[in-house]
C-alpha cells in the first residue's frame, strides 16, 4: 500500500492545472460496424518526442460489439475527500465500459506502454447485481467507482429505469445500485458531484430504443428525449429535487460544475430546441437555502440550408442544428 497520496491527485482542479504535463494519452479506438473488437490506444503528446502524436501502442479486446464511449480511473482526486478512507488508492487501473455489449473491462496502466486486461466483467453479472445495463460514464468516487447507466432490465433495456451503480475501487466487484429513492428520475446520463457540500447532479438523455440504432425522430418531434435535471443529496442517496428544463430542450446531456468546489454552481448543455434548433446551455445554481434553479445562459443558433441537402428531419427548419454535446472547462 502506498504511504502518500498518489501525485497525480490534487485538492482542487487549480492546483491540477499547475501540475507537470502528461507525457502519453489514452484514447479508445472503436469498430463502428463490429467486425472488429474496439482498443485501447496510447497516444505520445510530448512535444519533444520523435514519436509525438502517434499511436505507440494498442490494445485490442478479446469480444466484438462492446462500443466503447466513455472511460475512467479507478481512482482519482476525489480520494483526497475525507468522506472516502482511500486516501492512498493508485491511479492504475482504466475501467472501459461496453455501450452495447454492457461488458466492462479493466484494464491495467501501471506500465502505460504495456497495459493489459485485469478483470472482465460480464453483462450478466451487471444484470445481477443491479438490474442495469448500457454502462455509460465512469467517475471514481468517495465511496468507489460510480458507474453511470442509459439501460434497465430486460433485453431492450426498458424494463424498469436506469441509473448509477458503484463498483469496489480495489477488487471491482460490482457492490449494487447507488439510489435509494430516485423520486422523478426514469432517464438518465451524465453525472458529478460537489463534494464539500455533498450534493450530486445528474442529467437525461433516453432510453436505449431511442439511441441504439440512431435518433428516433418521432420521439424527438414528440419531446420523449430527456430534458430534466435531478439533484440528490449525495450520500443518503436520494433525489432531493427534479427541475424540468422545458420538454422541447431535448438531451440534457453533459454536465460540469465550476471548477471551484467552493462556488455552487455548474453548466448542463442541451442538445437541441425543438422550436427552433437552437442548441443551449444552462446554468445550474444552489440558493442559500438549499434549493436549486436553472437558467438558460446560452444559446447556438442553427445556420441556414437548403432543404433539398437536409434530411426529412429538417427540411421543415431550413436549418442545420449545433447539436451540443460535450461541455469542457
């Protein structure tokens, strides 16, 4: 066991800015029609070196169909938090989910140019242990590795909602659901946290119906996309408030809180406004008195087309969606 603190974790996102630079990168490779297993790639970004952005190495898996999306440590500068009793985890391990196959692999990194599989963990287990499916974002926790999901139960993934389940930081066995009382979440996404003040944030996207085989107009047209947020108080682990953003802000997807674990505030984008295609972002809050609100702060126009280059889709808007998807702070 390590008797400091691994380096690389660091009490605010400030102080991480102000650490050394990475000198290799990690990025997956997918097979877009599964006639290939999806990798893992590790890229060189020094600068300096001969072989500076390019692959110097790859790993491949032994299935086909995961369709990797998102990935993560399982530890990271959330150990640091006095809530955890892991203070002294490693950064070692990569913990890549399967969107499709809802298979996850972990992956060891301590020697980054030769990482190898350290443990699978297969769809059925997942199943098992929390009735979820369609493993989607990785954050290394307080209390271990929280997983968050886009499928439930059943073959299609839309028997019973899904959600966040938290996996052993150390062994990763799966230790079961996080929620406690979910109140109106039936979607969901993205998710973070502000951990001095104990509070979580989660957002909505659809159900796998909806996403697996490309966008379903007719549920975008209809508003059937998510377009809530929901905020939990973090370790009772129950939803504590639901705000509706407005069922034509379709995909509430990405959030971010401030950098500052000090300041109560953070961003969430949306995808797309059914009204007019406009793409948004909105600023989330916390009131002294504990409550939350919402507001829209910006807003990306759509850029005008011809109709005859749009798909049907479109055709009626004469316009080209920004289509909002990730928030980078």
């Amino acid at each position: 066991m390590n008797l400091r603190p691994d380096p690389t974790f660091h009490a605010s996102p400030k102080l991480a800015m102000q650490a050394p630079v990475e000198k290799l990168a990690f990025t997956l490779m997918l097979s877009p029609d599964g006639s290939q297993p999806d990798g893992l790639a590790v890229i060189d970004v020094d600068p300096g070196s001969k072989s500076y952005g390019q692959i110097v190495h790859k790993l491949l898996m032994p299935n086909k169909g995961d369709e990797f999306h998102h990935f993560g440590w399982n530890a990271c500068s959330s150990s640091l938090s006095p809530l955890t009793g892991h203070t002294f985890l490693e950064r070692r391990y990569l913990i890549i989910p399967g969107i499709r196959s809802s298979r996850i692999y972990v992956v060891d990194v301590k020697d980054p140019l030769k990482p190898a599989i350290h443990k699978i963990i297969e769809p059925e287990e997942l199943m098992a242990r929390t009735g979820y499916s369609r493993p989607h974002t990785i954050h290394c926790g307080p209390e271990g590795i929280y997983v968050s999901t886009l499928g439930g139960g059943g073959k299609d993934g839309t028997d019973g909602p899904p959600g966040i389940f938290i996996m052993d930081c150390k062994t990763f066995d799966i230790l079961g659901r996080y929620e406690m009382d979910r109140g109106a979440q039936e979607k969901h996404y993205d998710f973070w946290w502000n951990l001095p003040r104990d509070y979580m944030v989660s957002s909505e996207w659809g159900l796998p119906p909806q996403f697996e085989n490309g966008l379903v107009p007719e549920d975008l047209l209809s508003n059937k996309y998510g377009h809530k947020l929901h905020f939990w108080d973090l370790r009772e682990r129950r939803n504590r408030q639901t705000i509706d953003l407005g069922e034509n802000h379709q995909m509430a997807l990405e959030v971010r809180p401030a950098h500052d674990p000090v300041r109560e505030y953070g961003f969430c984008g949306v995808v797309v406004d059914t009204t007019n295609l406009q793409g948004s972002i909105f600023t989330w809050w916390r009131n002294p008195d504990g409550s939350f609100e919402a507001k829209k702060t910006i807003t990306i126009d759509p850029q005008p087309a011809d109709p005859a280059d749009l798909p049907d889709l479109l055709k009626g808007f004469s316009a080209v969606p920004p289509l909002v998807t990730d928030i980078d702070l």
